[in-house]
C-alpha cells in the first residue's frame, strides 16, 4: 500500500463526509488501540493552564509624565490616530487602545514607561 503525506491525507479527509469520519476514527480506535478524539481533548486544558496572562487587554493610560510630546507620538504610533486625537487622549488619559494581544501590550507599556508615563493594563 502506497503511503500518504500529511497534505495528502488532509485533502482526503475534507472530501469525506461527517460519517465517513466517524467510521474512520471508530477504525482507527480499533485498529491501535488509541481514541483519537481523547489525546485531542486532553492536550487542550494543558495549553490553557501554561498561561495565566489574558489573550488581549486595554491599555489604559494614568499619568502622561513630563514628556508629553514622546506620549503623543507612542499614542499615534500605537492607535494610528491624528495628531489631535492623539493629543486629547494624553490630556484626558485614559483608554488608548482596546483588545490588544498581552505581548503587544506589555512591549507598548515598556515604551511608555520609558517616556514618562504610566499605563495600566486591564
């Protein structure tokens, strides 16, 4: 019997029907002896307890700091706003930008605590 690639045997399976799935899986169960379906639902829970840390967050901006003109410039890099909305944004505080990736917005967090300011990430 000829062997399949990966590529190959994912094509395969997208002409397949929802039944014929199942009667593959059910032979695969019987064949050696391992519920596909089981490792897939097993390996879900361990990634999700790797990290505490939340998907996305706001960036809440509390204290522009002495560099106000450095703030502004972050505030229009990050958010891609006009230079008066930007410049609104420092003077009010508040909410810079919403549902940005944690990593992301830890490192704009990074260059705005480099300029002088501070922001909360909620």
């Amino acid at each position: 019997m000829a062997k399949f690639t990966k590529d190959e045997f994912i094509a395969g399976l997208k002409e397949m029907t929802i039944l014929e799935v199942k009667e593959l899986v059910d032979a695969m169960k019987e064949e050696f002896g391992v519920d596909p379906t089981a490792l897939a639902v097993a390996a879900a829970p361990a990634g999700a307890a790797e990290s505490d840390e939340p998907s996305t967050v706001t960036i809440n901006l509390t204290e522009t700091g002495a560099n106000k003109l450095a703030v502004i410039k972050l505030i229009r890099e990050l958010t891609g706003l006009g230079l008066k909305e930007a410049k609104d944004i420092a003077d009010a505080t508040g909410v810079v930008k919403e549902n940005v990736p944690f990593e992301e917005a830890k490192e704009a967090q990074a260059k705005f605590e480099e300029a002088g300011a501070k922001v909360e990430l909620k």
